[in-house]
C-alpha cells in the first residue's frame, strides 16, 4: 500500500473516531461548538469563583490577625480602661 494511500486511510479513520467520540458525549450536533464555548466559560466561571473565594479568606485572615494585634496593643497601653 502506497504511503499516499494510507495516510488517507488513517486519516478517514481518525475522522470517523473523533466523529463517533463527540457523538457519544452528545457533542454532534449543530450547536456542538456553542456547547464547548458554554463549558469553558462556565469553568472560567468557576476559576474565577476559587480564585475569589481564596482572596477573600486571606484578606479575612489577615484582618483578623491585625485587629487581634491592634486589640492587645490597646490592652497593653490601657486604652480602655484598666487593662490589668
């Protein structure tokens, strides 16, 4: 079989496998490629979402430590009152 020949061989039979994959997980359709923009924006959705949260338990954390340090600074120099 000529090289010629069989790169168009495995070539057809590449197609008609990804073909049939995307026909399994329901992306055959006319819509297929808005289906796979929807899903990566979705997971850009998501990204962004554990991205946010991440930030906004660090920026909590840190503000916590720093009225804890600014509430024993005030305890030591007797701000409010009698401070032991």
């Amino acid at each position: 079989m000529p090289d010629a020949e069989f790169e168009d061989l495995l070539a057809r039979a590449a197609e008609a496998g990804a073909k049939r994959a995307l026909a399994d997980v329901g992306l055959d359709g006319r819509e297929a490629a808005m289906d796979v923009r929807d899903l990566r924006a979705l997971l850009d959705c998501i990204r962004f979402i554990r991205r946010t949260a991440v930030q906004t338990t660090v920026h909590l954390i840190t503000t916590g430590v720093i009225l804890a340090l600014l509430a024993g600074i005030a305890l030591k120099l007797r701000i409010f009152g009698n401070g032991g």
